[in-house]
C-alpha cells in the first residue's frame, strides 16, 4: 500500500514492464522504480521514441531509440565508433557525452551530468544527445 514511498526493483517480461513502467509515469514516481529487462528488446515495446544524437566533431548524427544500445544504432546508421567486447567491460566505446541524458543498461541509472564519458555499449539515449565525437 506505501509503493510510491518506497524504491521498486523489477525484472519483467516486455508488457508487463511497460505496463508497470506507465503506471509509476502516471503516478509521478517514475524515479522511485528501478526495472532490468532481459532477452531481445523490441522497439516500441517500451514506448519508445526516436531522440536526435549529434556528433560535434564530425558533425554526423543519427536518431536513436530509447531503450536501444547507442553503439548498436550509431553503426545502423553508417558510422564507426570504438568498440571491443559490446559489453561494458573493456571500456573501449567511451565517449564524452557533453549534454542530454542517458541511461546504463546494466543498472538502469540515469545520468544528465553533462561532458560525462559514457559507453556506448551499455547506454541508451533518454532525451536528445551531444556527443564529443564518434
């Protein structure tokens, strides 16, 4: 009966999450709910949206899905960043994220700090990006 005073930790299959998800948005907690999925994510099954990540180096960009890996979706559209394991381990995808927020797979927390590095590996774009280069 205290859910929305208290930290929630889930691991659900893809409706029931986003399901779980929309309710804590709708209550204004969103905050308090900590959520890991496993297995293929499939766009749009989180509600997700196209958000604009910009290069400023190079000037090149692309649009990624919230939820999605932004190592995986830079190459889907053309470009080439480091990588090595798509893991999180050996740190070769870091980048300086310098404004917008971001999320780490792995534990489900949500940075807005900005010239941040980030991997692109285990992040995924919240909110529209600036990235040092890629």
């Amino acid at each position: 009966p205290d859910f929305a005073q208290r930290m929630s930790l889930v691991c659900a299959p893809d409706a029931l999450l986003a399901a779980l998800r929309a309710f804590w948005q709708q209550q204004g907690i969103a905050d308090r709910l900590r959520w890991e999925h496993y297995g293929r994510f499939v766009p749009g099954s989180l509600g997700a949206s196209e958000l604009a990540v910009r290069c400023l180096g190079s000037g090149q960009g692309f649009q990624a899905v919230a939820g999605l890996p932004l190592l995986q979706q830079a190459e889907e559209a053309g470009l080439a960043p480091r990588y090595g394991c798509r893991s999180g381990i050996c740190h070769s995808c870091r980048y300086r994220k310098r404004s917008g927020v971001t999320r780490n797979l792995l534990t489900g927390a949500e940075s807005a700090e900005p010239d941040e590095l980030i991997q692109l590996c285990i992040s995924s774009a919240c909110s529209e990006l600036e990235i040092s280069d890629l």
